[in-house]
C-alpha cells in the first residue's frame, strides 16, 4: 500500500492570471503531466533559491552553455563567482511568483 496525499491550491478565477493558471493546469491535467510539472516546478524554485542550478539545468540542459560559461558552473559552491547570476535569476523567479504572472501555454 502506497501512501498518498493530495495537495490543493485554490484559483480566483475573477483574476485574469489565475483563468490562465486554471487553463494551464487544465491542460498538464489532460495530458498527465500536472504531477511531475508541479514536482519539477518546485524542486527548481528551491534549488534556485538556495543559489543551485542543478535542477534548472538538468530540466534544460541547452540552457547550459548559453546561459552561464563553464567557469561559473565548475567553481565551488563556496566561491561567489557565478552567484550575481543565481541572484539575478532568483529575482527573476520571485518576481514571477509575486506577480503571479503565467503564460498560457502548456
């Protein structure tokens, strides 16, 4: 037997953002991919946050090269180096979370 919990979140659907939302999900849904993208959506948001790329990279391994040099990625978690990016790139993820801004594709 397998343990199981179920997670809720609750849509305004007043709020133009939040019809995209339900659209969004309402098509992740259909296609079985809601689960592993919220999975995948939060593991990335942590590992951001906690100045790592390993997620976002592993999810979009071509944004590798273009986005950061090898440099960055090779240096140690303690070096600094690189972490103007990180930052910059978690301001971009607090962003839109506090904007709550969605696009509509699936």
């Amino acid at each position: 037997m397998t343990a199981k919990i179920r997670i809720e979140i609750r849509l305004n659907l007043s709020r133009s953002d939040d019809v995209q939302l339900k659209q969004v999900t309402d098509n992740l849904r259909r296609a079985r991919h809601l689960s592993a993208t919220v999975r995948q959506g939060i593991a990335l948001i942590v590992d951001l946050r906690a100045g790592r790329t390993d997620v976002l990279f592993a999810l979009f391994p071509h944004l590798r090269l273009p986005v950061v040099p090898d440099i960055v990625l090779d240096k140690s978690p303690n070096d600094d180096y690189g972490m103007d990016f990180i930052s910059k790139l978690v301001a971009v993820v607090d962003e839109v979370a506090a904007t709550r801004y969605w696009r509509g594709a699936a």
